[in-house]
C-alpha cells in the first residue's frame, strides 16, 4: 500500500471579520484556534481549500 503525502496546514489569522464562507472551510480542514496545525493528505480538494483561504493558513514543512 503506498503511503500519501501529508500537509500540515497552520491556520495563522485570526477568524475576526472572515465570512461565514471562509470560516466554514477552515472549520472543515479542522482548524478553530490561531496558530493550530493539523495534518492532511495532500490532496486536490485540501489544497483547493487552502488556496480559498490562503491569506489566513499557511502549509508547513
């Protein structure tokens, strides 16, 4: 079984004057506090998300 690729994603910004769009794709990569790191798989939809609210996530090595 081949192993995936994992992105840590840091949520970097706080959530203060977003819309309910951008906080709704932050809850959904699983992120609710300022500087929180979770990990995914590095996938289309992940990093489509990311790039949605790319001013207020960053990936980490």
């Amino acid at each position: 079984m081949a192993k995936t690729k994992q992105i840590k994603v840091k949520l970097v910004k706080s959530l203060i004057g977003t819309s309910p769009a951008q906080r709704k794709v932050i809850a959904a990569l699983g992120l609710s506090k300022k500087d929180q790191v979770v990990e995914h798989n590095d996938s289309a939809t992940i990093m489509g998300m990311v790039n949605k609210v790319s001013h207020l996530v960053t990936v980490v090595d």
